[in-house]
C-alpha cells in the first residue's frame, strides 16, 4: 500500500472546490504561509503549522486543501512536506493565486492569518 496522498490531475482542478477551500480562515493562512515561504524554500512540514490548532484538525485542513489541488503533499518517512501547485493552479486559473495571495497580505492582521505561526523572513 502507497503511502502517497492522492493529489487531482491538473485538468482535475476545478475553480468552485478551490474557491470553497480557500473561505475557510485557516486553510487560507496555510497558502498563505506556504506562499511567503515559497521565497526561501519550496516545502513545509506540518510542525511549522502547529499555531493553527492541533494536529487532527489540521490534518483535516491539509487533506482539503490536497483534494482541491491547491497543495501537493510528499511523505518521506514520518514527515510529511506541503507546497502550492502553484504551477498546475497558473495554467488552470492564471492570476487567482497571485490574487487570492495578495487579497490575504492586505487583510492578515484582520484575519489572523499568523496568529502564532512563524514566517521565515525572506527579506
């Protein structure tokens, strides 16, 4: 058995799952926060989310954020490194990302995006 989550193909990727995944506050702090870390390093482990909630609910997060195309997970042993599909989501919907990711910089404070997460400075 494959311990490799399922991931949609690009053409798989549709905009009302993507869209509906992102309204949830804590699912757009995670693209968020992987998009700021995309300037130092492509991935995340799951521990850099840990200011979000606990473990089982992020877990839930993650999968739903995975299920919609949003996020590509890889497991090498027992952890397990997220990215944005940032590619795959330019070719289906070009400029959403940028937009959606911008959108979320003006109103993080607002938001909570970084409650207690911590952001590597990029700068």
């Amino acid at each position: 058995m494959s311990r490799t989550p399922l991931h949609p193909a690009r053409e798989q990727i549709e905009l009302p799952m993507v869209l509906d995944c992102l309204r949830d506050p804590i699912r757009l702090a995670i693209v968020y926060q992987l998009a700021q870390q995309e300037r130092v390093s492509s991935e995340l482990c799951c521990g850099d989310f840990s200011g979000l909630g606990g473990k089982s609910n992020l877990a839930y997060h993650f999968a739903k954020l995975r299920e919609c195309g949003l996020m590509q997970t890889r497991v090498a042993g027992t952890n397990r490194f997220m990215r944005l599909r940032r590619e795959d989501l330019d070719a289906r919907f070009p400029g959403l990302l940028d937009a959606v990711i911008s959108s979320a910089a003006r109103d993080a404070g607002r938001l909570q995006l970084l409650s207690d997460c911590e952001v590597v400075d990029a700068g």
